[in-house]
C-alpha cells in the first residue's frame, strides 16, 4: 500500500511541475514557412515547472487531506473498510510530511 500512495503522491506532485502553456513560444508572422508554427530547433520546447520544497510539501499535504475527505464519505455511505485504507494512505503520507527523510 505504502508504495502505492507515494507512486501516487509523486505523479501529483510530476503534473504540478508541468510546464505552463503561457510559457510557450507564440508563433509570429514570417518566422515559418508554415502558418501558426515556430521554427528553429527545440522553439516549441518549454522547461518544465521548478517547485519549492513548501510547494512540493503542500502537494503531499493536500493529497493525504483529499484521502480523508474521501474516508469521511466513504464512512457516510457505510463502507468503513474502504475509508481506513484511505486513512491508512493519509497516515503514510503524513509520516512523510512528518519524517522527510525516512
């Protein structure tokens, strides 16, 4: 369970790091022999996102609150097996918000 969670934490945090689209490059007029394109090697490529360490803490935080909003309504519908993984998953969350470097 625990590697599940943090595969899941990870991806989270890898999509907040994507690139903004504001960044790209605009095409402009005579820049390409194709319309509405850039040219040039690599111009369309964009660096992706750098997140801070309290960035990236949020994130994590943000996961393990979303589990146990979930856990709650989970609990609500009577599936209280379903809500402790979920509570479980926060928890291993937690640990590591708690003990980064565990």
């Amino acid at each position: 369970m625990a590697a599940s969670v943090l595969r899941s934490a990870l991806a989270a945090i890898e999509n907040a790091e994507a690139a903004d689209p504001a960044d790209a490059p605009q095409p402009g007029l005579g820049q390409s022999p194709i319309a509405g394109s850039v040219s040039g090697l690599r111009a369309a490529e964009v660096g992706r996102r750098n997140l801070t360490a309290a960035e990236v803490e949020e994130i994590v935080r943000a996961e393990a609150a979303e589990r146990l909003v979930a856990a709650g309504e989970y609990v609500r519908l009577g599936h209280a097996d379903r809500a402790e993984r979920l509570r479980q998953e926060a928890a291993i969350l937690a640990h590591y918000l708690a003990d980064p470097g565990s």
